[in-house]
C-alpha cells in the first residue's frame, strides 16, 4: 500500500503545499447562512446536484445522509481560557466535542486521477466542535503539519447516521486561491464513526502554477478499517 502526504484536506496536487489561512463558512452574503431545505437535504448551490448523483452513484457509492435529526454527538468537554477573576485566576468556559482519527486513510476515487484508489495518506485528526441546536458545528482537523478549521459546518442526518458539509476560502501565503467544498458523512457508533468517508470538491481557485486541483473535481477518501476512531487531540488553546 502507498503513503502519500497530501496536506490541508487532500485538495491539492503532488508539490509541496505552503502555509496558508483558511475562512470557512456556508453563506450566500455576509449575513444568511445557507441551512438545509426544509427535509435536511444539501442545497444544490452548496454541492452541485451532479456532483451528489455523482458521488453516491455505483462507481463511488459515498452515502449523504439527509434529515434534520442527527446524532448528538458528544466525546469530550474542551475548556477554552477566557479572562481571569479579581485573584488572577484563569476562568474557563466550556464546549462540547467529538474527536476522531481516521487511520489508515484511504483514496477511494479521484476525478482527475491525480493518485489511485488504494492510496494512502497521513493519519487525520478532526473534530466536531460545539454543535447547536441548528445542528452548526466548527470542524477542526490536523494532518501532519496541517491544521485548518472551518467556522460553520451544517450536519442533516436522521438517527445515528450523519451528513457534514461546509464550504472553504483560503489564500497561501504565495497568493494562490481557492473555494472548495467537504462533505463528510458516516454513522455515530460507541467505537467512532462508522463507515467514516469525506469528499473534497474544488469549487473555484487562482493557482498559475497549477498546484492545486482542478476546478469541479473532486476525491473521496474513506478510513480503511471502517471506523474513525474516537481519540482525544483537540484542547482549548487550539479553539478559535
């Protein structure tokens, strides 16, 4: 089996990726974020309905969970510094997380057979991180050297089984671009995540060089022992 390092969600080409920061959010203006419809499924200006018939059809067979009730997922409190008191004392607040590893961590497909299915890549840590009653959650994750959040990731699903999508803007520090969006789905269990899978979707990017994926392609990864298991990586000074 072949490790290949491929940094910051796995979206770009073989060179060597620079530091960059990332924003991420599901809006269409600075003030609406895009929830899902009213049957919890992705709207089509998040994902592109072909690229969803795509993905869940026979060759990949990636599972997007729709609903508006999915798990509550919950695997640690994280406590995040927040001021002092009169004696100098740190106060803390508290949020909740799921925390996760994906190991082994295996390409299933890639649209622009950039790697082959069987790939695998670095071991990937990731959170869900204070998920609200409009099922909205930060995602947290660490690969090697990368780490990189997003603000504002919704979760459809229906019992155990669960959707999470949201939608990136980064810039590297050598000026390129891009938009993309993740989906992740799988299915809450006492181990982890069961059947734990992630797509990557290049949605837009300003790269000269051509180190990045192609605009509208797109790779799916899944863990290869079948479960993501729980773990616990994230503290409250990694918390934006």
């Amino acid at each position: 089996m072949k490790m290949r390092r491929l940094s910051i969600f796995k979206a770009f080409a073989l060179s060597a990726a620079v530091a960059f920061v990332a924003t991420s959010c599901l809006k269409e203006s600075d003030d609406t974020l895009i929830l899902p419809v009213p049957d919890g499924t992705i709207p089509t200006n998040v994902i592109p309905a072909e690229v969803l018939e795509t993905i869940t059809g026979s060759t990949i067979g990636m599972h997007i969970y729709e609903g508006v009730k999915p798990p509550v997922m919950f695997t640690d409190t994280i406590y995040i510094p927040n001021g002092t008191d009169d004696n100098g004392n740190t106060i803390y607040r508290t949020v909740s997380s799921a925390q996760f590893v994906c190991s082994p961590e295996l390409l299933v497909y890639s649209s622009d057979n950039k790697y082959q299915p069987g790939d695998r890549f670095d071991d990937t840590y990731f959170a869900f991180v204070g998920q609200s009653n409009a099922n909205i959650v930060q995602y947290y994750e660490r690969e090697g050297s990368s780490f990189s959040y997003a603000k504002d990731a919704q979760i459809t699903g229906d019992g155990d089984n669960f959707t999470i999508y949201f939608y990136e803007d980064g810039i590297f520090n050598d000026g390129k671009t891009f938009s993309k969006a993740t989906i992740i789905s799988g299915t809450w269990s006492e181990d982890g995540i069961k059947d734990y899978e992630i797509c990557f979707l290049m949605l837009d990017k300003q790269d000269s060089n051509g180190d990045l994926m192609h605009v509208n392609h797109y790779r799916v990864c899944r863990d290869g022992d079948g479960v993501a298991s729980k773990c616990h990586w994230l503290n409250g000074e990694m918390i934006k």
